[in-house]
C-alpha cells in the first residue's frame, strides 16, 4: 500500500496545531505541501513540519499529481471556492467547519463532490471523542426512548478570539454562532440522529465585542473593537419534523458567572449530557444515573484525520458529510435571517 499523500491549504492555527500533526501520526501518510497567501508563514510551517513543498497559490499545490487528498484550513468565505477546485482536481477534501458561509455555498461543494467521486467531509471534530460516541450508541439503542428536546450550550464569559479573522463577517461569515455556535449545534444534531429542521426563530447580536471599554478589562483574550463587526451571542429555537424541537445558546462574552459546554437529550425513556457524559434513566422502581466509564483518551480532531483517511483508503461513506454539515448551516442562516426580520424562519428541502 503506497502512502496517501496530504497537501495543506492554509498554515495558520489550526493547520500548525491539529492537521498537520494529525496527518503525520498515521502511518502511510505523508504530508507533501503547503500553500499560504502568505509565503513567509508557509515557509515556517514548512520547515516546522519538514514538509518539502510549499506555495503562495494553492492552486499550484492542487496541480501536483501526487497528492491525493487536501486539508482547507483557510477562513470561512474561501471555504467554497478552495474545496470545489480541490474536488474538481481529483482530490479528496477534509475542510474544516463551518463548510462555507451560507447554504449555497455548502450545496455547491456537495454537486462538486458528487459530481468528481471524490470524498468531502466537514471539519466537526467534537462529534468523535469518546463521550459524544458513547451517547450516540446509547441514543441508537434506543436508550433514551423518543427524543422530544435538546439543548445546545457553547457560552464563554470573555472568550473573544482576537487573533486571525474571527470578528471580521467580510471573511469569517459570522461570529460566536458560526465559530463555536456551529460546533456545539452539529454535535447536539449528531446525537439526536439529524433530524430534519423545519422552522427557525432566533437572535444574534453584538453586545460585547464593539465596546473599547470591555476590551480594555483584565481577563480573557485581548480583541480589537474597532474590527469587530460579527455577533458575539446568539440564541435560536429550532423545530423538526416529527415534534422534537431544540434550544441554541452561544457567546463569546457575556457577564455569566459559569461558561458552558454541553449538549442535553430529553428523551421519553431517559436523557443524556455531554459534559460530563451521563445517562439519566428510570430502572428498579427509581430513578438513576448512569455514567460512562473507562472510555478511551480521543483528541477529537486526531480522531476525524484518522477517520477521514480511513474513509479515503477503504472507500466508506464520509464521518461527517457535507449533506448533514448543509443542515446545521441552513439553521445558522435562518438564524440570522430572523434575527434580522423578527420573523421566524420557515425551512423547506
């Protein structure tokens, strides 16, 4: 079996930090090239990673026959473009979340995946930790009978990122729901099997993120309000097809006394919560508290790479495919369109 060969597009943060690193752990996989915007930021990279190729134009990374798959780990509004012309070229495509901007994008990546054969799988590394399988196995064993509701929580008292292109809509789409509103709204969906959305009524807001005064506090990660121009909280109530319905709550900063990470079930049989993993149930005339134990250390994103090249060598279904990264983005836009209109959002499919 001769090695797959990986190109890089983008060596920023997460590219440094998880897929490079992620790639090179596995055996028979080699990562080949860099491609950057920024040559000086590729050629450290590069020479970080001892990776031997490396360019200011992705596209000429795309043009070499050896590789067989491609990372995009470039901000948001380039997402679409990188990963069709990736596809078009022959390779498979891991992009990191959110798949694009809005649903059209993300549809046009899907006709491009389809259309060359190739695999295209969405960067939504929380769904393959230990905890969140262990729950999805005991959701499909029909542990928690009919799942009626769930809640999703990614809240952060001072948690504005103020490196890269987060607070910048121009490049990055959105801010706190599609930074880490879109991770905590694919995981809770993941659990709960992706229901089919039907209408959305939700809030995004800027309350934090555009006052000098709050940057200028003690605690949490310094920000530039000057290039804050994205949201910094959001809320939704989304409803699915069948009666289940679900609440989305996430923030960059908000004056909380307790950050949350979580993802509740309500089941009519039981219910569930990511952090930390547990199962609540009725048995034997009480009720009980199940709690996962012994389950495997897995760094989510070193799990997806893994997956991803699995996938790519035996020829399996994507892990997280663009089909169900296309739902979770068709309710952040209507999360946005009816925050703008005050009107809740009807989805059709």
């Amino acid at each position: 079996m001769r090695p797959l060969r990986v190109g890089i597009i983008g060596s920023g943060g997460i590219a440094q930090s998880r897929h490079i690193p992620g790639y090179q752990r596995l055996e028979k996989v080699e990562v080949r090239a860099l491609a950057d915007v920024s040559p000086e930021a590729a050629r450290q990279a590069a020479e970080r990673f001892s990776v031997p190729h490396m360019f200011a134009d992705y596209r000429d990374l795309l043009a070499m026959s050896e590789i067989d798959v491609v990372s995009v780990c470039t901000p948001n509004a380039f997402h679409m473009q990188q990963t069709v012309d990736a596809l078009r070229a022959g390779k498979h495509v891991l992009v990191e979340k959110p798949i694009a901007v809005n649903a059209v994008e993300a549809r046009k990546m899907m006709r491009a995946a389809t259309r060359a054969g190739k695999l295209l799988m969405v960067g939504y590394n929380n769904r393959f930790t230990s905890a969140a399988q262990a729950l999805r196995r005991a959701v499909e064993a029909g542990a928690l009978g009919e799942v009626y509701f769930a809640e999703g929580i990614a809240t952060r008292r001072r948690g504005i990122p103020g490196w890269g292109v987060f607070t910048q809509k121009k490049l990055s789409g959105g801010g706190a729901l599609v930074d880490i509103g879109v991770h905590i709204l694919d995981l809770t969906l993941y659990l709960m099997g992706f229901p089919t959305p039907v209408s959305v009524s939700g809030v995004a807001a800027a309350k934090i993120g555009p006052r000098p005064e709050m940057a200028k506090a003690l605690g949490g990660w310094p920000w530039d309000p000057k290039k804050f121009d994205v949201d910094d909280f959001g809320a939704a109530f989304v409803r699915f097809r069948g009666g289940a319905s679900l609440v989305l709550k996430t923030s960059w900063a908000g004056h909380i006394g307790e950050e949350g990470w979580n993802s509740i079930l309500w089941g009519t049989d039981g219910g569930c919560q990511f952090s930390p993993p547990a199962i609540y149930r009725q048995e034997y005339g009480s009720v009980v508290d199940v709690t996962p134990a012994m389950l495997p250390e897995v760094v989510g994103h070193y799990e997806e790479i893994r997956l991803f090249i699995e996938a790519v060598r035996k020829g399996l279904p994507s892990p997280a495919p663009a089909e169900e990264a296309l739902v979770t983005q068709s309710i952040l836009d209507a999360i946005y369109q009816s925050s703008r209109t005050g009107r809740e959002v009807k989805l059709t499919r």
